[in-house]
C-alpha cells in the first residue's frame, strides 16, 4: 500500500483545531479592498471554520494535519 500524499497547497491554507475541526481564513480580503467597508475588512481578518459537509474532502487532502 503507498503511502497517502499530502496535497500541499491545501496544507497551507488549512489547519486542525483541538476538536478535530478545520480552520480556514475567509475570502475577499486580498485586493480591491477601498470598495469594501472597514467593518467588513475587520470581520474578514478572523478565521473561521470548514462546514461540517466539507470536513471529509479537506480529511482527503490533508491526512497527516
């Protein structure tokens, strides 16, 4: 049996929390940020987590997280 791969572009854009949940950092913060208003700019600073029905496919991609 081969060893599982870790796709390394979704290792750095996710990790494990304590419980065993994914952390992602929300979109729409990199460019055309004059537009967006400061309360939003400061909301998407935060991270949040992966939807539940997402958790398997980001398991699949990121074994050993």
């Amino acid at each position: 049996m081969p060893k599982i791969k870790t796709n390394r572009g979704a290792a750095k854009r996710f990790s494990k929390t304590g419980k065993g949940h994914f952390k992602r950092a929300h979109a729409y913060k990199s460019h055309i940020l004059t537009k967006k208003e400061s309360k939003r700019k400061r909301r998407l600073r935060h991270a949040t987590l992966v939807h539940k029905k997402d958790e398997h496919s980001i398991q699949r991609l990121v074994p050993h997280i």
